[in-house]
C-alpha cells in the first residue's frame, strides 16, 4: 500500500503527463503482465503489514479520491502498454 500511496500523491498534485514521466516501472515479472495488473488497478487490494498504517494511508487516499486514483493508474498501465 505504502507504493500506491506514493502513486497516489504524485498523481494528484501533477499533471498525469507529467507524473507517468517520473514513473519508473520495473517488472519483477514479465512486462506484460505487470501492466496487465495495472490495468486492472483496484487500491482496495493493496494492504500493509501494519493495519494501523493501512488505515492511516486509505484515509489520505479517500481525501483525494480513491475512484479517480484507481482511474489514473489504469489510464496510465494503458499509456504503458500503447508505448511498449
């Protein structure tokens, strides 16, 4: 939860062009499939370690709209995929 929330910042306060220009993807798996992740992007399914934090961070991610977070990472594994 704590990279959607980085994710989350950044897509809210910059421009989407210009946040996925600072965005480095590096799959651990194959491209393909992280983007195919992305595209199906849902922040309710990334969790932490420590609920108490878990809890803290879904709280500014509701501040900024946890719909539209979840429409700009989608947006962006979709850019991903056009350029790839």
């Amino acid at each position: 939860l704590w990279c959607a929330w980085e994710l989350c910042i950044l897509f809210s306060f910059a421009r989407e062009e210009n946040a996925a220009e600072r965005v480095v993807l590096i799959p651990l798996e194959r491209s393909s499939e992280a983007i195919r992740e992305l595209a199906t992007f849902d922040v309710a399914q990334a969790h932490c370690y420590d609920p108490n934090a878990e809890a803290r961070l879904l709280v500014t991610i509701e501040a900024v709209n946890r719909s539209q977070f979840n429409r700009r990472i989608r947006h962006w594994a979709k850019m991903m995929h056009q350029t790839a």
